[in-house]
C-alpha cells in the first residue's frame, strides 16, 4: 500500500503521484519485482556497506534505533532503512544518520520509477530499490535495514550477505501473508537467514527452537537464540547482558517499556556475534540513553493538540496495535505509575487488527475510550469500541479527530489531579497526533 504519503516538497510529491499512479495499489510478497528493478539499477543492494538486517513482529524497529544508536556513540556513519514513515516519508530514509533531504528524496525515487515500467511493482518495493540506491551512492560504516512484512519474501530480503541477522519479539500479526500461528510466523521471519550471518533472535517458546535452527542450517550459519548465547535483563535499575564474549553492564534504555531492554539487549547481541563493524564497551553502554525511537510509548509534549488539558496532565502515544504489543504497553502502566487513577484512551486501529486482543490487558485500567477514525485506511468504527467499553462498565465517546478528542478528555478531566491520556492503536494516528502537536521526527 503507497500508506497515503504526502510530502510538502512538490518535487518528492510529484514522485510520490507517480508511484501511486504505478504500484498495484496492494501489499504484494515475493522478490521477483524487486530483483527486476534492482538488475534495472545496477544491483545497488550488492555494493551496500555492511548490512544489519532486524526482523520480527513488534521491537524490530526499536532495535534499529539501538544499534544505529551504538555506533554513532562510537562515530560510525550509518544508513538506516524503515518503515513505516510516522510524518514525513523522508523518515524511512536515513543517509549517513540523518534524514534524506527534499531534492536528494525527489530524484533517487526518479530514477527508480523511470526504470519501473512493465514491473508492477509495489510501494515498498520501489521505496526499498531507491533506499539501496541511496546507500550504494553514499558511503557509510554500516547500513541498518528493518524488515518491511515477514521476512522471507519481504523486498529487504534480497540482501545476500548481512553481517548478523536479528529477529525481535514474534507475535500474531498480518496473518493474511505470514499465517496464523506463531509457528508459521517464526518461519517466515527466520527466512532471512543467510550464510556465514549468525542468526540473532530474542528469547522464544521451546516449540520454535527447531524452526530456527532449521532456518540457520539451512543456509549454513548458526542460530544464536537469548537464553541459549547469549541473555540480558533488567537488575537493580541496570541492564545486565552476558554472552560468551563476557558480561556488560549497561544503563537502563530512555525508551520506556520492559520491553526495551530486550530490544537494547538483543541489539547488543547482534553487534558482538559480528566482526565487520567492531565497537568498543563505551558505544554500548552509551546506546541505550542514546537511542529514540518516536511513538513507542513515547511522552508528548506540551504542544499545540495538548494544550487544552491541564498544566499537570501527562499523556503518551504509542503506535502498537496487536496483542504482545497491547500487553507491553499495558504492563508499563503501574499502580505505582498510574497513581491510584485510570487511563483516557484515544484510540484508532486499522480493521485487520483485532480489537479485543489489543485491548483486553488494559481493563481495569481505563476510565473512558474515546474512539477515531483512521483517516484514508479501512479502520475499526466507534460501536467496536463502544461495546468493549460497555463489557468493562466505562464510557465512550467518538470523535473526528484527535482535536476534539482531546478536548473531550480536557472536560472530562477538569477537576482530576495530574490525568493521564494515552493515544495507541495505529502508527498512522501516531503520526497525525505528531504532526498535530508540532513533534516531527527527526
């Protein structure tokens, strides 16, 4: 799907219509358009700098954010390609660290499309074929790629040698294209296993562990999984990694969320079972204050969508919207963090996602569901929501937008001390929430 990306630079946009005017209009798995249109170009994916390649259901991104977070700790320069954009579609392209500029955006996605006739190729495919053009064109210490859908049929996967390999939290998630079990998710996502690149993955149910290893056999590499190589939790507010290279003892990340240890963790693992991008112990310990990642239980600030609540008011966005994400999320909200009150969740989610799953870890931590729209996307409508409410005993009220939603928490909220509002549901809210509120990722 081309996401409803807009830009503001008439050059990018212009692209942008063309591509929409080109792509089949639908998520399409396979490699053989993105094979056709990167021979067309040269085989840019063959002259990338060393590559880390993240898969996984929910965490893959965070983990990017770690390692690319390591290594500029340490002065590498670092191309990063993912996706989703929340705001800009100049997010999914990083260049040396930092954002790919209007005119450089405009021409490489150019000459892709000026090559793409006759290939039918998708959004993402011909996003990826301008990233690796990109990366090809610049030269850079490491390359960060995240995977787009699954992994054994996503565009990334065309990329024949990676360093290391890593596969975050697996969840049940798109089960259109990747299946309805855990186990036939695991197969997908180990698909990007490739030879002489250690598989990295984080720790996973004893029925997945011959799927890895299969998948790491089967290529000619190893499979390194937490709790078999390598491990690391939270202690005493610090984060303790060990594998058979030693121990580390790193900070806690800034990004909230047990959850984020993990991904810091395993971000460590993929750097010490690869030898191509050496860093010293100090990049490591620095990576986990270093690293941001927007919309992962993210603090707003004061900006111009939040300033009807009151001065003590707190809110979050977070994008999740499956189950293990709903649980994560849910999880970090403490008593002790809550302080004794409930949450006002504004909520979007696209139809495809399930609703209850998401939401069932949250009762009994919500005062009122304020349910919107996901503009230009198929999404769940406000009696979902409403009849998940009336289960839990609470309100709900729809609205348009975020606008107004947030003015309906504010008068609700009038007398509360220090409310608390989440956002969740969809990253496309999140991103509409950010530009709303003046914080454009960065």
């Amino acid at each position: 799907m081309a996401d409803h990306a807009v830009s503001d630079s008439p050059a990018v946009q212009a692209q942008l219509d063309r591509l929409w005017s080109l792509s089949p209009g639908a998520d399409i798995l396979g490699l053989e358009r993105i094979t056709r249109l990167l021979e067309r170009l040269g085989d840019p994916h063959r002259a990338l700098p060393p590559v880390f390649h993240v898969a996984g259901t929910n965490g893959k991104g965070s983990t990017c954010a770690f390692l690319r977070a390591a290594m500029e700790a340490d002065g590498k320069s670092v191309h990063v390609f993912t996706s989703p954009h929340l705001v800009r579609f100049n997010e999914r392209i990083r260049i040396g660290g930092k954002l790919i500029e209007d005119a450089q955006l405009a021409r490489y996605l150019e000459r892709v499309l000026d090559i793409a006739e006759g290939v039918n190729a998708s959004f993402f495919e011909v996003t990826t074929a301008a990233a690796f053009l990109a990366f090809a064109e610049h030269p850079a210490d490491a390359c960060i790629i995240e995977v787009g859908l699954g992994g054994r049929l996503d565009a990334t996967n065309v990329i024949a040698d990676p360093v290391v390999c890593g596969i975050a939290q697996l969840g049940i998630d798109h089960q259109a294209f990747l299946g309805d079990t855990l186990e036939q998710i695991a197969a997908e996502k180990a698909g990007i296993a490739k030879t002489g690149a250690p598989l990295v993955t984080q720790r996973y149910s004893k029925s997945l562990h011959p799927i890895m290893a299969e998948a790491a056999a089967r290529v000619g590499t190893t499979w390194i999984g937490q709790g078999e190589g390598w491990d690391g939790a939270a202690y005493r507010d610090r984060l303790h990694y060990r594998d058979a290279h030693g121990r580390l003892e790193t900070p806690l990340p800034r990004l909230a969320g047990a959850h984020q240890v993990q991904n810091a963790a395993l971000a460590f693992a993929m750097l010490r079972h690869q030898q191509a991008v050496p860093l010293p112990e100090a990049a490591l310990k620095a990576a986990p204050l270093w690293a941001h990642w927007p919309a992962r239980l993210q603090r707003l600030e004061r900006g111009p969508l939040l300033a009807a609540l009151l001065e003590d008011a707190t809110a979050w966005l977070d994008g999740g919207h499956n189950e293990a994400a709903g649980k994560a999320i849910s999880e970090w909200f403490t008593a002790d963090r809550l302080n004794g009150q409930q949450l006002h969740l504004i909520i979007g989610m696209l139809a495809n996602k399930d609703a209850d799953r998401f939401l069932a870890p949250f009762s009994g931590k919500v005062a009122h569901i304020h349910p919107l729209p996901v503009p230009g996307h198929e999404h769940h409508p406000a009696q979902r929501f409403a009849a998940i409410a009336a289960r839990w005993g609470i309100g709900c009220t729809a609205h348009d937008g975020p606008e107004g939603a947030v003015r309906a928490v504010a008068a609700m909220t009038a007398t509360e001390p220090s409310p608390k509002l989440l956002i969740a549901g969809s990253l496309y809210l999140a991103g509409e929430v950010l530009r709303l509120n003046g914080q454009l990722p960065d």
